[in-house]
C-alpha cells in the first residue's frame, strides 16, 4: 500500500498520505457507487511531502465513493462515504 487516507469520511476534500515519493504521477479516480468517474486528478509529489489534498469535491452528491490510485507500477482502491 503506498497510500493512506487521512479519513475514509470526507466532506469538501481529500487528504492522502503517500508512502514514498515517487517518479511517475499519482493517478486518482473518484467513482459514485455506479462506477461512474466523478472526478479525477493527476500529479507529481514534490520531494519535501509526501502529504497532499485534494480539493473541489464539495459538489458531488452525498454517498459512498470507491477511490483508485495509481502510481505507475502499484494500484489500490479505497472506500470512501461524503458525509454532511
């Protein structure tokens, strides 16, 4: 597992905790409970942190969110619920 959710319960943002930095980008793909792709980013950890959140997911619907991430060469998934 190379990350972490901060909370698996989450309102307007997602914080991850990387393992390491890695040199490829960090894929994520957020999907409702249909599978269907509500959001999606694509970065690179600077050096320094290996912390990063990401923001704007305040207007989504409330529910239950399966979250995929990609470094390259690992892919792991998440259950995540938005709450009020």
């Amino acid at each position: 597992m190379f990350a972490k959710v901060k909370s698996t319960v989450f309102i307007d943002k997602l914080r991850l905790h990387l393992s390491a930095k890695t040199d490829s980008a960090l894929k994520a793909v957020l999907k409702d409970d249909k599978g269907s792709v509500c959001s999606s980013m694509e970065t690179i950890m600077p050096d320094e942190h290996h912390e990063m959140e990401w923001t704007g997911l305040n207007n989504l619907p409330y529910g239950v969110y399966t979250l995929e991430l990609s470094d390259g060469t690992e892919e792991m998934q998440m259950r995540l619920v938005k709450r009020v």
